[in-house]
C-alpha cells in the first residue's frame, strides 16, 4: 500500500460503517439505473455509460480492506436496517430516485475519505442522469403504427385519438408561416394532453414556438446538427430521404427516425417520381426508426407490409386510416 492510499485508509478508518454503507449505496443506486438502461430502454449506450461508471467505483473501493469494511458492518444496530423500499410510480421516479441514492452516496463518501474519485463519478452520474432524460424526453417512435400527415388541425386530432397512430405531422406547403404558426399553436395544446408526438414540417422556427415534439426536414434543409443546436436534446428531428445512403448519413448526423420514400408518386408531392420498395427492402439495416412513406393506400397496402416497416405513413386525410391499418396489420 503506497502513502496515499495508506494516509486515505487511515482517515476513512474513522468513518469505515458509514463507507462500507455509501459504497453499498452507490454501487446499488448504478445497478438499478444499469438495469434501466439495458431492460427497459435498451439503450446500448447508456448501459455501457453506467458500466464504465461502476467500474469506477470498483476501482475506488479497492483503497479500502474488504475484510475491514465487512466487520465493520452492524445491522443490529442501524436504525433503518430492513427499511420497506418506497414504492416508484413510474419509470422517470425510479430513475431520478437511484440517481439521487448514487450522488448523495458520492458526497458522502467524498466527505468522509477525501478521495478525488468519488467526486469524478458525482459528476459522471450527473452527465448520465442528463443523457437519460434526454432519451426519456426524446419520445420513441415504437412501431408498428401510422404516421399520419395533413394540413388539417381537426383530421390530426381525430387521428390522433387512435391507438396505432403514435405521431402525427402538419404539413401546409401552401400556407405562410404566420398561418401555420396560428393553426399549429392550439393545435400543439390540444395535442399535449394526448398520447401522441406532434411533429412541424419544415419550420424549426415554428415548431419551437408552439412546443411541438419536434421537427421534419427535407434533403435541402439545413444541416441536422445545426437544427439540434437550435431545438435542444428533447426534440426529435425526422429527415426525409430517398436512398439508403442518404438514411445512413441522416443517423449518423443526429437524425431520430428517416422517411423512406416516396414509395410511388403522391399528389402531395408533384413531379417527384416514386423510388420504389428497393430501399424499403434495406431500411431495416438503418440504426433508426423509419416511416415508409407516399403514395400508399388500401390497394398496394400488401407490397409495404412484407417488408415490415415500423410505421406507415398516410398523408390524405380523406384516407380511411382504420382500414389502412387493419390491413397493414394483418399482412
């Protein structure tokens, strides 16, 4: 044992019950959020973030004599040795509970031995924590379901309503901005208190303003960084695209899901030819959701459900949704 870890042992010998105690702590509160991580949001590299972190801790505690901190122990005595844990509502209160359990054991550590070390993971699990509800925030696109898209408020709300439409996008190519700033600002409200994500097309500026869930750009607009810059962390960003190489770059810009298509040519999108279902049949290699999109209807429903994309995307809103959606399901 060199002088430094022998002077830290020497002072920590003075606080060993209350070490062994925070080291049990933190070790327990980074095993919860690791187990969050990798079961319930599968987030491959939030659960390789919290690894890192308690291997870490691993190598802290081994300034300490096991065998000390073992004998050390004493649950006759600890007042609240065999404690009922609190019962957590939901996913968000077990996160930010462990993560308050895994900081407060840091402080104290730091406090009773002095060691720089447990500062460093304080903060490393206050950047995690952050990470985490970025990706809470950053609602998922699970599938399958239908994207619904339309210049109409009252469309989007009645869609929204359904339980296999998980997102719904305005889309107004003909409007001023002031006008589709004015039809998305209630419409964002109403939208809130329903279970669905609220998606601008083309306007960053708006989507911002009415609080939308996020934003969908074209090939032509500005670069995804950029917009992640301006919306934060919390938004999603969908970018249409009509390659696999263009899906690609999309993801590795920051990208959250990619459109695939126009599948066929679609009113909506006048003399933009359909790229076909060669792309669709390698968007599952892309690391991100994907919406199949345009010009897709009950009659070609069948060649787009082989291909088992996580959602469809349904742009008249004349189109019977329902139908659509009973036949994407059951193909």
């Amino acid at each position: 044992m060199d002088d430094a870890i022998r002077s830290l042992y020497t002072q920590g010998m003075r606080y060993i019950r209350t070490i062994d105690a925070n080291l049990a702590r933190l070790s327990e509160g980074l095993r919860v959020i690791e187990d969050v991580c990798r079961f319930e949001l599968s987030n491959d590299t939030l659960t390789h973030a919290t690894k890192a972190i308690r291997n870490e801790l691993k190598a802290a505690s081994q300034s300490f004599s096991r065998l000390e901190l073992v004998n050390a122990r004493s649950t006759g005595t600890d007042v609240r040795a065999n404690a009922t844990a609190p019962a957590r509502e939901s996913l968000t209160d077990l996160i930010t509970a462990n993560a308050k359990r895994a900081t407060e054991a840091c402080r104290s550590l730091e406090e009773c031995t002095h060691h720089h070390a447990f500062s460093d993971i304080r903060y490393r699990i206050y950047d995690l924590e952050q990470s985490i509800w970025h990706a809470l925030a950053r609602a998922p696109l699970t599938g399958p379901g239908i994207y619904v898209v339309s210049d109409s408020p009252a469309h989007l709300i009645d869609c929204a309503k359904k339980d296999y439409v998980p997102i719904v996008q305005y889309r107004n190519k003909g409007a001023t901005k002031s006008d589709i700033f004015n039809e998305c600002l209630p419409l964002a409200k109403e939208l809130r208190a329903m279970d669905v994500i609220f998606i601008v097309n083309d306007h960053m500026d708006i989507a911002i303003g009415v609080g939308a869930d996020g934003v969908h750009v074209g090939q032509d607009d500005i670069p995804t960084p950029q917009i992640r810059a301006c919306l934060g962390h919390t938004k999603l960003i969908g970018r249409t695209t009509h390659t696999l190489g263009q899906g690609q770059a999309a993801a590795r810009d920051g990208a959250d899901y990619v459109s695939v298509g126009p599948i066929w040519e679609t009113p909506s999108k006048p003399g933009r030819p359909g790229i076909g279902v060669d792309y669709l049949k390698n968007a599952h290699q892309l690391p991100i959701p994907f919406v199949a999109i345009g010009g897709i209807n009950l009659s070609n429903i069948n060649e787009i459900s082989i291909h088992n994309p996580p959602l469809i995307g349904a742009i008249r809103s004349t189109m019977d949704i329902e139908r659509l959606w009973k036949s994407f399901k059951n193909n």
